[in-house]
C-alpha cells in the first residue's frame, strides 16, 4: 500500500476551515501517480510506451473533514482489475481519523484514446492483492 502526503492549505479550503470537497479528487490523482511508481510502472512509462489512463468514475463517501493545518495523508490500493480497466482505492485520512475514500475508475487508452486491453506486466505489477 502507498502514501502520499500533503498539508491541507488555506487555499483549498472554504470559509469554516474545512477543505474543499473538490480538492479530495486532487488528493486521490496525486495518490494514484504515486501508486503507479510504488508498483514499478511510472505514470511517465506508461506514456513513452504509447499508453495513458482516462477517468471514468470517480466515487468520494466522506466520513469527517479535513481542516487547513492538517496533513492529509493517502493511502492508495488496486482495488480491481478489468480488461481494459482498473479501479484505485484511496483513503484520505488525517492521522488515525478517515475522512474520506475515493474510488477512481480508470481506462487504459492508447494515443488516438481508444481502450486498449492492460498488457500482461502491468497487470502482474498490479495484481489485487488480499488484504
């Protein structure tokens, strides 16, 4: 399972101090691009390949707020393997304390954005593994 880490900043939240539901999905990508290089398969290889990944969905429960001055950290997992699709779990948290889980459906497209079936080392690279 990866991390990444950030400071909530005053830029990204609203009037209460309370960050913006928007800016979870910012969280979720940066977390994602982290995964992606945890599990050997850079975001940056997959496009000098001639590969990239669309959004198709996108799925935020929210349990409790992030506030400006705390430091969110993300914790990213595969979550589910399709043909030509893939599903990222990300659980926002602010120390022990969820906030919010985001569910990021993806499609691995080639250069004209056509879905292309996911090539077996990816695949293996990003096998579901039981928790």
């Amino acid at each position: 399972m990866s991390t990444w880490s950030s400071p909530v900043r005053y830029a990204e939240c609203d009037q209460q101090g309370v960050a913006f539901n928007g800016h979870y999905l910012t969280w979720a990508d940066e977390a994602a691009t982290a995964l992606m290089a945890e599990l050997g398969t850079p975001y940056a290889e997959l496009l000098a390949r001639g590969l990239d990944t669309s959004v198709v969905a996108s799925e935020l429960a929210w349990s409790a707020p992030a506030r400006w001055g705390d430091v969110v950290d993300v914790d990213g997992e595969v979550a589910k393997l399709g043909r030509t699709s893939f599903v990222f779990a990300l659980t926002i948290r602010v120390g022990e304390r969820a906030c919010c889980v985001v569910r990021t459906t993806y499609v691995l497209v080639d250069r004209d954005r056509t879905p292309v079936a996911l090539p077996e080392d990816l695949r293996e690279a990003w096998a579901v593994r039981p928790a």
